[in-house]
C-alpha cells in the first residue's frame, strides 16, 4: 500500500479511536457520577481507568479494521495513548 493510502487510514483509525474513547469516558462519567473540577470544570475519570479505556479504545480500532493495518497501529498506538 502507498503512504498516502496508509496515513489516509490511520488517519480514519485515529478518528474512530478518539470517538471510542470519547464514547467510552462519557459512560464512566455517567456510571460514576463525576462531577465537574472546581478549578477547571473538566470531568475526568480516575486515571488508572483511563488507561484501561485507551486500551480498550485501541482494541475496538483493531477490531473494526482488517488484520493488515493492525501494524501500522501498533507503530502509532503509542503517540495515540499520550496524555494530552
């Protein structure tokens, strides 16, 4: 596959991570009844289960992707479960 084929679908990969992950934080949020910060207003989970929902995130990207990128993902998973 060329490179801009595979950034194209990395790209789309990212996407669904970030939605997943998103998706998956609000549920937590809600489940737990997190409350707003007092300083910043953001509503953050507790960060031991957010790194099990990163890694449930990459895995539901490695699922809904053919086994041929699962590679390319694994190359860039890293820079996708950072810390903002």
């Amino acid at each position: 596959m060329d490179q801009a084929t595979e950034r194209m679908f990395l790209g789309l990969a990212h996407a669904l991570f970030m939605n997943r992950l998103h998706l998956l934080r609000l549920t937590e949020v809600v489940r737990l009844h997190i409350e707003p910060n007092q300083d910043d207003g953001n509503m953050d989970v507790p960060s031991e289960l957010d790194k099990e929902l990163r890694q449930q995130a990459i895995d539901y990207v490695l699922t809904c992707l053919p086994e041929e990128f699962a590679p390319a993902i694994h190359r860039v998973k890293a820079d996708w479960l950072r810390p903002a």
